[in-house]
C-alpha cells in the first residue's frame, strides 16, 4: 500500500505543476521535450540510484540488482505525501522497465498507466504518467544513500 501513495504523491503534485505552469519545473526535469537515447542496461554496479523532484515531493529509485532483463527496485517518495515500496521485481526490454510484481506494494490498484524507460547515454529514468493524467518526470542518476538511509 506504501508504493500507492508514491503514485498518488507524483500524481498530486504533477497535476498541480500541470494546473499553474509558474510551478513547472525546469525542462531539464519536467516537461515534453525530454532527451532519451542509447542501448544498454543499468550500471553494473549495484546499487544504482535515481532521483528527482516535482515541487515539494522527492523521489528516488534504487535499483538493487539486474541481470541485463531483470531486476529489483525500491521506490520512495519524501514530502507533502510520503511512501515506499520495497523489493518490487522488474523486467527492461529495449529500455522499456516493467513492473511485473510490485511486493504487495499495490501498484496496479491504482488503475494508473504508465511507462517507464531508461535513457543509457544520460544515465536517467523517465517515468511517463498517461492516466488518470498525463505528466513526466526525469530521474537523475545520484549517489545512493548509505546503508539504512533510503
């Protein structure tokens, strides 16, 4: 149920950013004309890190193991709506990530569709929100937190 109020939080605050565009975020992190190239997987070095943030809400990926097509992530959102969702299972074919099992974390019971894609030559997430809304967030590659600090 953790990972359902990641979701609703980056819905929230992209339907805010959305309504008032003095909100928007810069284009480099919030906008339709994102930068997305390459092939390849994540780094294979584990764990590997992402995050951003749309107004007051911060979020971070951190991918704690992948195989080339498969993989396990934890996901948290920090701010006005906090929550986790930890160990979810993924698949990535052409760049393309997919949630298969959420952990319990409550994922489809949202009834959001979504995309998630890994851009190999800048080393970012982009995490396109089609429905209920339509918005899109770049994550940054960053350090991971030390041990117990996600």
């Amino acid at each position: 149920m953790g990972f359902v109020r990641v979701l609703f939080a980056f819905g929230l605050s992209l339907v805010v950013a959305e309504e008032s565009p003095s909100l928007r975020g810069a284009p480099s992190t919030y906008g339709t004309a994102v930068t997305c190239s390459g092939n390849g997987g994540f780094s294979s070095e584990k764990p590997v890190c992402y995050g951003g943030n749309i107004l007051f809400q911060k979020y971070t990926l951190e991918v704690t193991n992948f195989d080339g097509s498969e993989g396990v992530v934890n996901m948290h959102a920090d701010g006005a709506v906090s929550g986790q969702c930890d160990g979810a299972q993924f698949q990535s074919s052409d760049n393309m990530i997919t949630i298969e099992n959420d952990n319990g974390c409550g994922i489809g019971a949202m009834g959001l569709e979504y995309k998630v894609r890994y851009c190999p030559d800048q080393d970012h997430v982009i995490v396109n929100v089609m429905k209920p809304f339509d918005a899109r967030v770049v994550l940054k590659s960053q350090t991971c937190p030390g041990a117990g600090e996600v």
